[in-house]
C-alpha cells in the first residue's frame, strides 16, 4: 500500500522494529564520552540527542548506525547487532551526516542519484520529486558548486522524500542551516515517518523536532 508515494510499513513488519542500546560506551582518545547507555526504541519512536560540542553525539550516530564500535556494550536492530553483516541495518537505514556531502561537479539531481544509486530516467524522476519535495525543485538542475549551504543540505535532506521503505533514520544535526519553511517541512516529514511506524534518532542542539520525542542528553566534559 502507498501513502502518497511512500509505502505504508506493514503491521507485521512494525513488531519487529526495535533498537536497542545495552551498556554502551564510548572513548575518544584519552577521554571517555558516555558510559552505560541503554535505551529501546521501537515503532514510532523519534530520540532526540542533544548535548554540549564535543560531548560525542556524532559518535553515538556512527555506533547505532554500526559505522563506529562502541568501546563497551552492543546495538542491535531487529534483535542483531549493527555490525553484524547478516542483519538488517545495512538495508534498513537512512543516515544523514551533519556534512552536506553534495558533489559541486554534479547538478542537486544528479547527486541525488549518485549518492542513492537510482538509476535511468525512473531514477532521475524520483530524484526530481524528491527534491521537489524538500523545496529545491527550482534548483534542480544546479551544480553543487553553485548551491547555497542551506541549498545544499536540502539535496542532502531530499533523500528523506525517496519512495523507499528505510524504516530507521538517523539524522545528524538535520535542522543546521535550514530556513523557517525547511524546518517545518523536515518536522512534517520526521513526523510523517513516524506515523508510519519509523523510528528516527537525531542530533540537535536547536529545540526544533516534531512533538512528543524521547530525549536524551550526553554528559559532556567534566
Ligand atoms: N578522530 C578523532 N580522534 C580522537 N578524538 C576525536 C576524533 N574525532 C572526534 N574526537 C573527539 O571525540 C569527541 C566527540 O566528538 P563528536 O563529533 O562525537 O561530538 P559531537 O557531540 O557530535 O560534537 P559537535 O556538537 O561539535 O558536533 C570530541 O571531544 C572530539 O574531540
């Protein structure tokens, strides 16, 4: 089933959504950023990680996204580890960085389809949509090099409107240079997956996010 272009998670496929964070730590260097963290989000669950610069949001990111090992404890998604290679993750996920990484050689499109491999003119289609979506239709069909930091971060953003099931998005600083009308329709959008019984984790250090969210707040320094 579709709800507008997106497809509905099904019932059976929600009950198994489920991340999970047991005892989780984290060392930088010399420094140790978090010790012992645990949390369960499951379908429809949006966690909201705030905390001082430095204090290792990014970090935790790159763990539950299993891009990063975690120093002490696990994360699992559907009840296998992020690092496994068998399990779900790797199909499953929609990371977003807090850097754009938009291409200045390729057109807003052309990067869409580049960084989600679409592929043909179906592809370049989608990408068209989508980027219509996150308010930069107009631009489509700019180069990275001549597109605005704000610009660039909805071609990043723009991936959120692709018509695929990634049932977890983990999103790293996504409100950072974004306008008034970009915030709103990222919140309509976060909102909207959760709807559908998504899971989201971000990073901010705006108070900006659709309502009623799990928060979290690293210890920072000290
Ligand atoms: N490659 C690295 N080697 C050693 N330490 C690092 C490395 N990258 C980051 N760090 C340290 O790890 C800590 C956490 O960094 P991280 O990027 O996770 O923090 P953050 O909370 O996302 O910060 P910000 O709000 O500034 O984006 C910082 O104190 C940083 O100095």
């Amino acid at each position: 089933m579709q709800r507008g272009n997106i497809r509905t998670i099904h019932e059976h496929e929600r009950r198994y959504l489920s991340l999970v964070c047991h005892k989780l730590g984290c060392r930088r260097g010399n420094r140790i950023l978090f010790t012992c963290l645990e949390f369960a989000l499951g379908a429809g669950d949006v966690l909201r990680i705030d905390g001082e610069n430095g204090s290792g949001k990014t970090s935790l990111l790159r763990i539950l996204a299993g891009l990063r090992q975690a120093d002490t404890g696990h994360v699992s998604w559907q009840g296998t580890g992020v690092r496994n290679p068998d399990g779900h993750v790797r199909q499953d996920l929609l990371y977003i960085g807090h850097a754009a990484a938009v291409k200045d050689n390729l057109m807003a499109w052309e990067n869409l389809v580049f960084t989600e491999l679409l592929i043909g003119q179906a592809g370049k289609t989608l990408a068209l949509d989508a980027l219509a979506k996150a308010g930069l239709g107009a631009h489509a069909c700019t180069f990275g090099k001549a597109l605005s930091q704000g610009q660039r971060r909805r071609v990043a953003l723009a991936r959120l409107h692709l018509p695929r099931v990634r049932t977890l998005w983990i999103l790293d600083e996504p409100f950072v240079g974004l306008d008034g009308a970009a915030v709103d329709a990222l919140c309509i959008a976060m909102q909207a997956h959760r709807s559908n019984g998504g899971i989201i984790v971000y990073t901010s250090h705006q108070d900006a996010g659709p309502p009623d969210v799990r928060s979290l707040r690293l210890p920072g320094a000290n």
